[in-house]
C-alpha cells in the first residue's frame, strides 16, 4: 500500500489535498482580478478626468490667445484713435477743408500701415486678372480685346486680407470677351 489515501468513490483521486486549498486558491484568483479590474477602472478615471482637464485648460488658453492677439491689434490702432480724436475736437471755423481732407488721409495711411503691420493687406484688384479666391464679381463689362478677357476692370469695394486669410473678397467688375 501506499502512504497516500485515496478516495474511497474513486480510487485515482488522491486525497491528500483537501477541496478547501482548490477552493481558496479560486478566491485568492478572483480576488487578484478584482484588484486588476478596479485597478483599470481607476486608471481609467483618472486618465478621463485628466482629459478633461487638458480639454478645459487648451480652450482657455485658445480663448487667451485670441484676447491677447485682439489687444495687440488695437494697442496698434491706439496712435491712429488719437489722431480721429483731435479731428474730432477741431473748430471748423479754423480750418480749411484741404487740411481736413490731407489730414483724414494721413489718419488714413496711419491705420493701414498699423494693420500691416498685423498681416493685414487690401486686394489690388484692379486691372489683375480676376480670382475667385479673392474677388467677387458683381456685374462684367465688355473688354476691348481677348487678352483682357477676365481682367477686373472695376472695384467697386475694397476687399481685404490677413495672414493669407480673406476677411473679405473685393466687389469688382470684370472685363468679358464676347468675341466680336
């Protein structure tokens, strides 16, 4: 005989290890995967929250840019502002209307060149060739030869670009061949 004892219902199992170590090997595995699994569910919390937060804090930095960018621009236009302000507290009775229109027009050049200065630049339509991409055409207007055939021939209203973006296509007439 042997120093093992086996079951008495089936004499090729051994008995030697008690059901209850199958048993609670079982649970201690069923535990190890519930620590796994609350484990995931944790990391995953955590990374959705932190998300989240990356989300929130990217739109309100975006949201900063944008007003940083905007106080740039006018601090820019803040010399032009003043001089519309003079002009505005000028005696009509003391000037002349040449020195109101020369100095409108130098408040004028001030202002573009300040936006330039943003990337800001005003479609040159007029006698180039028509683009969509920067023009509208509003009416045509007979050309005098095929070669100026889709040329812009009018601007009705100044269109205007910034850092390669149309803020607005220029409003323009363009030449039509018709052949005769």
């Amino acid at each position: 005989m042997t120093d093992s004892a086996t079951d008495p219902i089936d004499p090729t199992v051994p008995t030697d290890t008690p059901p209850q170590d199958a048993s609670a090997e079982l649970v201690d595995q069923v535990d190890d995967r519930q620590r796994e699994i609350d484990d995931l569910k944790d990391k995953q919390l955590r990374l959705a929250a932190e998300f989240e937060n990356f989300r929130r804090r990217a739109v309100k930095e975006r949201q900063e840019a944008g007003w940083r960018a905007q106080g740039e621009l006018v601090r820019g236009m803040l010399d032009v502002l003043d001089d519309i302000t003079r002009f505005a507290n000028v005696d009509p009775a003391t000037v002349d209307s040449k020195s109101v229109v020369d100095g409108v027009q130098l408040v004028e050049k001030k202002l573009y060149k300040s936006l330039a200065g943003h990337g800001f630049e005003v479609i040159d339509a007029t006698g180039h060739v028509f683009d969509p991409a920067l023009h509208e055409a509003v009416s045509t207007a007979p050309a005098a030869s095929p070669e100026e055939d889709g040329v812009v021939a009018v601007c009705f209203q100044q269109g205007y670009v910034i850092n390669g973006h149309v803020l607005r296509p220029a409003r323009v007439v363009v030449k039509q061949w018709s052949g005769n």
